[in-house]
C-alpha cells in the first residue's frame, strides 16, 4: 500500500475524526499513513512523495470548505496523474464535498481513484447509532 497522505477540512472536527480512522485503516492493512489539516499543506512540495492521497471536507453550504478548494489547486500543481485517491467527509443532508473533491481527483487530476466517495452523517443530525439503527 505505501505511504498515503490523508488531508482534511473540518469546521467542528467530525471530518478530523474520519480522518484520522481511515489512516488507523491503512496502517491495519501494513501501509504508512500521515494526517494533516487542510491548513497546514500550504505548497505543492508539501503533497510531494507518498504514492496516494485521501482527502476529505466537511459540507457547509452545498460545498467543501475553501481550504479543500485551494489545497485542489495545489495538488494541480503538484502533478498527482496516476495515483492513488479516495475521499471522504462528514454532512448532515445533502453532503455534496466528497463527490466534489472525487470528481476533481479523477477528472482534473488524473488519478487512480478507489471506490466510491465515503460519507459519513453527522450523529448530531441523525447520523451515528440513530443512522445505524434506522437501516434494516
Ligand atoms: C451553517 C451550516 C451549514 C451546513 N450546510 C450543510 C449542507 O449544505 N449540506 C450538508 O450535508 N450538511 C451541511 N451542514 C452539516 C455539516 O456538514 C455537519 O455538521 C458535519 O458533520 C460538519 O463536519 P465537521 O465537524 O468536519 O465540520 C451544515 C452545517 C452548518 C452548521
């Protein structure tokens, strides 16, 4: 699996959270795995050398958070083409930034993308164990 680089936009931590599982999931299958805040990626450089990339925003608005948007125009620079890719984030109805940020991954980056968007309700907004429960 190799070394994986998984980022993150959060408002109140949930995405964090989410985050920081899907890098415990990695590390689980033998793979190298590093977390970072959105915030704190500030240069194409800093996306250089892992061989895939997860990344993931809160929705707010019917969007990913800004950070996720201009970190996507660094990992443009950075030149990604080929590798490895997910995404992931926290919402509470609608939950449009991961399929954004999958579709960017894909499309504009070029990548190997894995599965399918991963989404994850907030359990202050019928997410968590009422979300389990409910699904028969
Ligand atoms: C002002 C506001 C606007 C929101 N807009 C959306 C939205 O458009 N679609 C959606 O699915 N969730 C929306 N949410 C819910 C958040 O996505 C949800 O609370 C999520 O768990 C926040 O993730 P975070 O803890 O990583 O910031 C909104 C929440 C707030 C407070």
């Amino acid at each position: 699996m190799g070394k994986v680089l998984v980022v993150y936009a959060t408002r109140k931590g949930s995405t964090r959270n989410i985050a920081e599982l899907i890098a415990e999931g990695i590390r689980i299958d033998g793979g190298e795995a590093e977390v970072n805040n959105v915030t704190e990626v500030k240069k194409d450089e800093d996306l250089a050398g892992y061989d895939g990339y997860v990344l993931g925003s809160a929705t707010y608005h019917g969007e990913m958070m800004q950070g996720m948007k201009t970190m996507l125009f660094l990992a443009e620079k950075a030149g990604l083409k080929g590798k490895v890719g997910g995404s992931f984030g926290a919402f509470g109805w609608s939950g449009e930034a991961p399929g954004r940020i999958f579709d960017t991954m894909d499309h504009i980056l070029e990548m190997d993308m894995v599965g399918g968007p991963l989404m994850l309700k907030s359990a202050a907004l019928g997410g968590g164990t009422q979300m389990a429960q409910e699904r028969k």
